[in-house]
C-alpha cells in the first residue's frame, strides 16, 4: 500500500493485485452468478419507486466489486458488520472473500429492504434513496446461494434503530461496512458507533463517500489517511 501523505489519502492495491482478485471472482463465478441475477431481476420487476427512481438492482460495477472482495482478503477479518443488503450483491462479494480467506470470518448486515411495487407510508425511506429494491416477494440477499450463507447473520431494521445492538453482540469488531443510508447524519452515526468497537488495525469501510462530506469529515476527527477506491468506495484503517 503506497501512502500520498500530502493528500492524507493512500492507494491500497497495485494492478497486478488488483488482477489477482478480479481472476479469483471469476474462477469462483462471482461475476458470473451475479449478471445471471441481475438478468433475473430484469425480468421480475419493473417500474418507479414514490420518489421517482426506475427500480435498480445494485450499482457495484466490476471494479468496486473486484476492489470491495480486495480489501476482505487483505484485511482477512473474522467479524465483520454490514449496513446495507438490498439484493445482496455488496454481501456476495464480502461473502466470497471470507470464503477464500479460509478463515472463520462472519458477517452480520443489517438492511431495511424495499420491494418494488409495494406501497409504503410517507417517510419510511429516506427522501434521498434511490431505487434500489428487491423483486416482489423476495428478501435481502436472495441472489446468495446456499454454500455461502453458513457464514452470514442477516438483522431486519434501520441501521439507526438496530446497528448499537448488532454491534453489542458481535462484541470486538475487524471491520465494518457502510451500505446504507447515504444521508449525513446516518453516515456519521454509524461510523461514530463502529469506530469505538473496531480493534487496532480494523477497517471502517464505507461506499457512496463521494454523495456528501461525512466520511472524510470522520476521517479527519479521528486523524486517518484515506484509501480511496472506485464510485466512492473508501476505507480507514484504525
């Protein structure tokens, strides 16, 4: 990993890693899987959401994915929280790489899914999602096959409401993901509540940095070089 102090950012991965990773997503048939699911979502659902947004599967491109699987091998952590789940393709990644790891790494996330066509009061979701939805009668995380669900624990709630407890019972904690609401204030209060559980040398890891100013604000209150990665990904380690 080469530092840029003078930004306060560092760069986690050189090519030929980076090559590395992508080729083990492939030969697991990752990248495979989740274009046969998002053909799947295609075909299920269609329509807007009550804000506006044309119902969308996930935003991870290959790259942020190869990057996002990079960083849970590096880091080869053995208890790792998730905000965020939707149709779980963020998680299959995640869930790939504590695969590889061969280790005993689990994953606990936490989502507040929404279906597509189905009706909701008035300020249940933020005014900023998108449209990010699972197909009608599906739940978060359907496109995980079976082989890798052994090492997640999925947590129905909003990430404000149920991510102290979730963090109470996984106790000390290697990294922590954000993938929820990309509102500041929901930004800021899980990286505030996550921090103080991460062990030295944990990864606060976050995506959609790039929508405001929280995660670099957090990174500079607790002094970190950034590593910033593809579409907003970015971590700090502590």
């Amino acid at each position: 990993m080469n530092a840029t102090n003078s930004e306060n950012t560092f760069t986690p991965f050189d090519s030929s890693q980076l090559e590395r990773y992508r080729r083990e997503l492939g030969q697991a048939g990752i990248f495979k899987h989740m274009e046969q699911c998002r053909r799947e979502f295609d075909d299920l659902v269609e329509g807007y959401t009550a804000r506006g947004y044309r119902y969308g599967f996930g935003a991870l491109t290959e790259a942020a994915a190869t990057q996002l699987y990079g960083v849970v091998r590096e880091f080869r952590p053995l208890r790792m929280v998730e905000t965020g789940v939707c149709n779980g393709v963020s998680t299959l990644v995640i869930l790939a790489a504590l695969e590889r790891n061969g280790d005993n790494g689990r994953l606990w996330s936490i989502d507040l899914p929404e279906e597509a066509g189905k009706e909701y009061p008035e300020g249940y979701f933020w005014k900023g999602k998108r449209g990010a939805a699972v197909p009608p009668g599906r739940q978060p995380g359907w496109i995980l096959p079976d082989s890798l669900r052994q090492r997640w624990q999925f947590v129905l709630g909003r990430s404000q409401e149920v991510l102290p407890g979730v963090l109470e019972e996984v106790g000390e904690l290697d990294m922590f993901f954000h993938d929820s609401e990309h509102s500041p204030e929901c930004m800021s209060f899980e990286y505030r509540c996550a921090w103080p559980r991460l062990d030295a040398g944990g990864v606060l890891l976050s995506d959609d940095t790039n929508w405001n100013s929280a995660f670099s604000e957090f990174a500079e209150l607790v002094n970190r070089p950034i590593a910033r990665l593809s579409r907003g990904l970015a971590f700090v380690v502590k």
